[in-house]
C-alpha cells in the first residue's frame, strides 16, 4: 500500500521468533506496507525457556525469511523493548493478536511500555489462515515429529529437520 496512513515512522517487531513462522512473515509484510521501516528484534526472551535455535541461528532464518521487504532490517536485544525502542528510533512497537487470549497480556506489555517510555504499541491482527500459529506449538509440534512445513518459510523447515 504505498502512500500509506502512517508512511514516514519506524515500528519496532520485536519477539523471540523461534522460529519465525509464516504469521510472524505475514505481520512483517503488513508493517513494510504501513511504515517507512521496520525493525525486526529477536529478543532473547529467559521465561520461553528453551528454544530450537540460538539467537545467531535465528537472525539468519529471520533476515532470509524477510529480505523479500527492503524496508525491514533485523537485530537481536537482551533487555528491555523500550530502551530497543529508543535505541533504534521506533516511534511504535507492533505486536500480532491471534485471539482475544493475546490481547490481554499484549495489552498490560503495551500499558507498561507507555509508562516506561512513552513508546505506543500498535495492534495487528493476524489473518485467519495464520491466527493458530505460534512459535511454541510448532517447537512442540517438531519435537513430537509432526510436519509443519506449511507453517513456515522454506528454508525454516529446512533448518528444523532433525531438530525433533
């Protein structure tokens, strides 16, 4: 959408991505269309425990998965989003809603982020064709065996076989 409402503002995307899944894709490519520039932080996240991939494995799948979007460039935090905020010039941070479950702990992140910094959280809901898919089912879902090659970039998959 070119010439769009909020053209000339950074947002921040920031999550722990592992893995980053087609939602994640899908929510990056809303952010391109609506904002000069999206920055894209994979977030160490301590309470996720244990993940699939470390945080250099999931840089590369994130920029490999999003260098179709010329606008988005990619970067790792460990600490608080607000001071990532700032750092990197975002004037928002937009968070995905899968279901009304999501907006509520989105929603206290948001309010805490506001006090902290005076950073607006924006919003997006996901689309129906991805509103089911989280990062941490589909790690459940590779450590069961199950395929989930139609949840993720290609070369996502490609990374999690053998992960199981």
């Amino acid at each position: 959408m070119p010439g769009g409402l909020l053209k000339m503002a950074c947002v921040l995307y920031p999550g722990s991505f592992d893995p980053i899944h087609n939602g994640h894709v899908e929510l990056a490519e809303i952010a391109s269309d609506l904002f000069d520039e999206v920055v894209v932080a994979a977030l160490v996240n301590p309470s996720k425990g244990d993940g699939l991939f470390d945080l250099e494995e999931r840089m590369f799948l994130i920029g490999e998965s999003l260098k179709h979007l010329p606008n988005v460039r990619t970067t790792k935090f460990n600490g608080l989003v607000v001071d990532l905020a700032t750092e990197v010039g975002a004037d928002f941070i937009i968070k995905g809603l899968r279901a009304v479950s999501d907006f509520e702990s989105e929603l206290q992140m948001a309010q805490m982020n506001t006090a902290l910094a005076g950073v607006q959280t924006l919003f997006l809901p996901s689309a129906s064709r991805s509103s089911f898919l989280a990062s941490r089912l589909i790690r459940e879902v590779i450590k069961l065996g199950g395929d989930v090659s139609q949840m993720v970039p290609e070369l996502v998959q490609k990374h999690l076989e053998g992960k199981s």
